[in-house]
C-alpha cells in the first residue's frame, strides 16, 4: 500500500467532515456506509493518526483532522483556480477563501459585503477571521486581508480600495461643556479617548495643518481617563459625551451625518489610512481573490462616494 496521502482522499474527507455521520458522507459520495468507514480506517491507519471521533450520534474532528482538513481545502481550492485558469471558458469562482479583517471595520463593513459576495457566487466558502492586529501575509493564514495602509511586508500584493481619512470628533455635548480646542496643543487640556493601535503607544496624535503640502506636523501626547483597544468602543464612549476621539472616516461618517458626533479641528489631519486588500503574490492569479478583491473595491468605492 502506498504511504502517505493520496491525492484522491482529499475530496473525501472533506465530504465526511461536511456531513454530520457517515450515512450522510455516503449519501453525498453515492457509496455505502460501510465502505465509507472502511475507506476511512485505512487513511488514518496509513497515516498513524485518528482524524475523526466516531460517536453514535456524530461525528467530530481530532486535532489532527482539523489540520487535514485546512489544508484539503485549500490544496482543492487551489487546484480549483488551476483549473479555470486553464479553461478557456473560466466558469464562476469556487473553493474556500479565507478572509482576514480588524474587529470593527470587519463587522461593520468587510461582512456585508461577504454576504452579497456569496449569494453572488455561491459556490464559494468564505472562512472571516477577525482580529486586532492583523497577522503576517507571509504566513499563509489568510488568502485576502483587509488592511489600513499600505503594508510594509514585500512580495505580497497591495491593492488600495478605497481613501480612508482620519477624523477629530467629539459629542456636541462634550463640547458644551468644556469647549471646542482652537490649536493642536488645546487637546492637552481636554479629556481624549485614546485606542491603541497595533503597537503604538496609547495617545499620540499626529496632526498637520489642511492647508500647504508643507505644513509642519505637530505630535500632541494626549490624555484622558479612558483608552482601549476598540475602535467601536471608543466611538460608543465619545458618542456619550466622555471626550474627543480620532478615528477612521469610514467609523464616524453616519454619527457626522446625524449631528451625533462633530468635526473638532476640522481645519488639521492626521495620516490618512488607506484601506488595502493585500495577498501573496501567489493568488494574483486565484479567481476567487480576483473576483472577491473587485467586489470589495466596487464596494467600498459606492460607500466612500457618499463620504464627505
């Protein structure tokens, strides 16, 4: 018997850890149950490993089938790309996309567009992971990660969806109460909401006058009795009137819309943050980040047209 894993059980155990038994992993295969298990026994007898945890009432993965699995799934997707990339008629886009995105702007933004994206091609099985900071591309975590600015690492591919200005803002409230600041150093004396970015240090905005290319950049260390790491978080402590915030355009413009939330030092700018869809050079070929990167730019553009 051939070692190690033979190309063709691939499909199968993906069509296994699809189904919730093994009578339905038949049923999907068109065989019977019993060769299904025994189909299976030999795999994991061959490879030394369970891959399944086999109850009466269903079936789980093991640790190690959790790994086969990833990886089954986008050996097949690749070897789906391969395929229509040699077809002369390039059918829709199939296969697992894995999807990478920060917390709120990936809820409020990256989601929905996975959601019309899908019912578009449906054939398509979107994994949307969400985190803080976002991860290495050279790792091949992720096939597409959505990104503000342009990222540093080389040998991937950066493509930038759509202009994303950073905004001082505050409650129409808090400015009642203690004033609107007049210069950059006025935020000294007023109570800022501070989000830690990645690595940077909680509090260090960076401003530059509006007008003149050559405006000099003033650094101001703010302060005020609440930071965080979430971005949704902080708009929700500004809209309650706690202080003043600077954040994404694309995270304020409905509360600047209703009046919720004001422009505070509308006349400076801090760096803008561009929104990037980046991916290894690699899948600059994939159809399904290909169609999923126009879909995310088409509609990221629709939404930044109606942005001040």
């Amino acid at each position: 018997m051939s070692a190690g894993i033979q190309p063709a059980e691939l499909g199968f155990f993906v069509a296994i850890a699809a189904g919730s038994s093994l009578s339905a992993a038949a049923r999907e295969l068109g065989i019977t149950t019993p060769a299904v298990s025994k189909r299976l026994a030999q795999i994991e007898t061959r490879l030394g490993v369970p891959l399944l945890n086999r109850t009466t009432r269903r079936l789980s993965l093991t640790p190690e089938g959790e790994v086969f699995l990833e990886h089954a799934r986008r050996i097949l997707g690749e070897l789906d790309d391969l395929n229509q990339l040699l077809s002369t008629a390039k059918g829709a886009p199939k296969g697992l996309l894995r999807v990478n995105a920060t917390l709120g702007f990936g809820r409020l933004h990256v989601a929905p567009v996975i959601s019309r994206y899908v019912a578009q091609y449906p054939e398509v099985d979107v994994q949307l992971q969400l985190s803080v900071s976002p991860p290495p591309v050279t790792e091949d975590l992720f096939d597409v990660c959505v990104r503000f600015g342009e990222p540093a690492e080389g040998r991937v591919i950066a493509r930038r969806l759509a202009p994303n200005r950073r905004l001082l803002c505050a409650a129409p409230r808090y400015l009642a109460a203690r004033g609107a600041p007049a210069a950059p150093d006025d935020l000294r004396r007023h109570n800022c909401i501070a989000i830690r970015q990645g690595d940077d240090a909680y509090g260090t905005w960076r401003l530059t006058a509006e007008r003149g290319a050559a405006g000099e950049e003033e650094v101001v260390k703010v302060r005020g009795n609440l930071t965080t790491n979430d971005g949704e978080i902080a708009v929700t402590w500004a809209l309650d009137g706690h202080g003043i915030l600077l954040r994404a355009e694309w995270d304020i413009a409905r509360y600047l819309k209703s009046g919720r939330l004001v422009r505070v030092l509308p006349q400076y700018r801090s760096p803008d943050a561009d929104i990037y869809a980046v991916y290894p050079q690699r899948h600059q070929l994939s159809v399904r980040v290909r169609t999923f990167v126009d879909f995310l730019g088409q509609a990221f553009q629709s939404f930044a047209s109606g942005i001040d």
